[in-house]
C-alpha cells in the first residue's frame, strides 16, 4: 500500500524513475471526478461536460438521458426502436498535459524545483489518465523548444512523456545554443492541434510570462470551446515573500547583485506584487471558467490532487 507520503517531489533534478512512482499515488485519485473544488475555482457551480465529439462511431439502442439530436432516424426507422449514433469523443477523453519546464521553472527554496514538482503533478496525472483507461499524450515547454508526445492509451506513450519531462535541458545547457524565447501562443496552438475536441486538458507551469503575450487570449479562447481545462500553478515560498531580513548576493549565472531585505517597505512591496500577480492569473482564467489550482514546493502535491479528483 502506498502512503502519501511515500512519492514526494525532491531535490533539483527530474528523474524518470522516479516519476515512474508516480502510479501508485495515481490509484489514489479518480481523474474523471468532477470535484465541487474545481468548480469553485473555475467561478462556476458544475464543471461542463465534454461536448458532443465530432467522429462517428457507432450505433446503439437510444437511452433515457441520450441527446434526443443524435438520434439515428434510418436506423430507428429500420428496425422499429429507437438508436443513438455514438460519437468518439462521448466514449473517451484523453487526458492531456503541458508541463512548463523553461528556465524560471528551474528554482525552489523548499523540498524541490518547481521544474520537479510540475513534473511530479504530471506523473501522477498521466498515470490517472491510463488508469482510467483514457489516452494519455502532452507537450514539454523547455528552453530548447516544445517537444510532444501524441495522446495513446499505452503504459509506454506515458513512459516517453516522464523521459521527455527528464531530458528538458538546463538553464544552464540551454544558454549555450541561442535558442528563441518559447511563446505561450506558440504552445497552447500546439497543445490544440494535438488535443481534440472533448479532450481534457492540464497545464502546469508557474504561469510567470502568461499574461504578458497579446496572442494568448485568442488560442485559450479556441481552445475552452471544445475541451475542459485545469491549471496548476506552481509557487514556492520565495515566490510569495523575501527571505530573513539581511544583505544577500543573487545571481543567474553570470550576473550578480547584492539585495538588503531588511527594509519593511521592500517587503511588503514584494508580497503586495505576488499577491497581484496571482490574482490577475486567477481572473483571468475565471473569465473562460478554467480552474486554477495552486501548488507550493512546501505543500504535498499528493493531498492536493486527491481533493482536486477525489476517489468515490
């Protein structure tokens, strides 16, 4: 039997093997769980269900509660009871992931990065997935471009997915080839083109640079319309509030400054610009009724997400 507190999020560097411990925490959450506190979060009293899919499956016999427009009348009128045409996506809804694992992911003050922790979230989710027998694919955003792994009902698609989360270079790796800066537009369009209609999606990331694109908007607008969305943000304490009064040397790797965080007004500046900069995130989101779910390196991951997909 697996504790809670046995698969934790450690450390600096995302390991594979590690992630693929990820299964047993998995057992322990229901991902198709509709939760009442994801719907507080989304700003909405009941998440939507996925929509009426787009490909054509099969037919069966009508039942109560079927969508009377997808009546299939030759067929009813054939055989003298009434039948459903089944659609692809009312049967399955792959589950995918987009982890954030650009250089601001690489830094935590407690237990772990949040490059590890965001991969940590999406071990445990992907394996859900594939427990609830769902498809399961996603997108690494990494410094050195976006990388994906198509959507497969496969332990092994999952298995490439957790080896693309462990070989995101860097920051250090990274800013020796020049690189162009990863957009998030760029990403959420080929999170849509990988992901159908009436699939779910789930996106981990600090959500730091989100706001800052004017083309966001238009992709996350598409892409709410057919498919239900969840968002984890990744924090860590000294997101949220500067460390110990005192003069301390910051450097990202070849540049470095001295700061002096013993002055108050500092401080507080500093919690007032967090404290903002979350919320704008969380209004912004509400406005597409997509839930934020936010996540600290000092908290266990574990907890949370059985509260977000509950186990009946």
């Amino acid at each position: 039997h697996c504790r809670m507190t046995d698969f934790l999020p450690k450390g600096h560097q995302v390991l594979a093997e590690r992630l693929i411990e990820g299964r047993h925490v998995a057992r322990m959450i229901n991902i198709n769980a509709q939760s009442k506190a994801l719907a507080l979060l989304a700003g909405r009293r009941r998440i939507r269900q996925r929509g009426r899919g787009v490909d054509f499956e099969e037919v069966r016999l009508y039942a109560p509660g079927d969508d009377i427009r997808t009546i299939d009348w030759r067929v009813t009128a054939r055989s003298g009871d009434p039948h459903t045409k089944l659609f692809q996506e009312d049967r399955e809804q792959p589950i995918v992931l987009m982890v954030d694992l650009r250089s601001p992911m690489w830094f935590g003050s407690k237990n772990c990065f949040k490059s590890v922790l965001a991969s940590h979230v999406a071990s445990v989710l992907a394996w859900a997935g594939l427990e609830a027998g769902e498809r399961v694919g996603g997108i690494a955003m990494t410094d050195a471009g976006i990388f994906e792994i198509k959507p497969q009902r496969s332990k092994r698609s999952v298995l490439r997915l957790l080896r693309l989360m462990e070989s995101a270079p860097s920051p250090d790796a990274a800013a020796n080839h020049q690189n162009p800066a990863i957009s998030w537009s760029t990403a959420l369009n080929q999170l849509k083109n990988l992901s159908r209609p009436g699939a779910r999606l789930m996106l981990i990331s600090d959500f730091s640079d989100f706001l800052s694109e004017p083309n966001v908007e238009k992709t996350l607008r598409d892409i709410v319309g057919h498919r239900q969305v969840v968002c984890f943000k990744v924090t860590d304490p000294l997101d949220a509030t500067l460390p110990p009064a005192g003069r301390y040397a910051i450097s990202d790797g070849s540049r470095q400054i001295k700061m002096d965080t013993s002055q108050q007004a500092i401080r507080q500046r500093y919690q007032v610009d967090f404290e903002r900069s979350q919320q704008d995130v969380i209004d912004y989101l509400r406005r597409y009724q997509v839930p934020l779910v936010t996540v600290d390196t000092d908290e266990n991951p574990n907890e949370l997400l059985q509260q977000v997909f509950p186990k009946r």
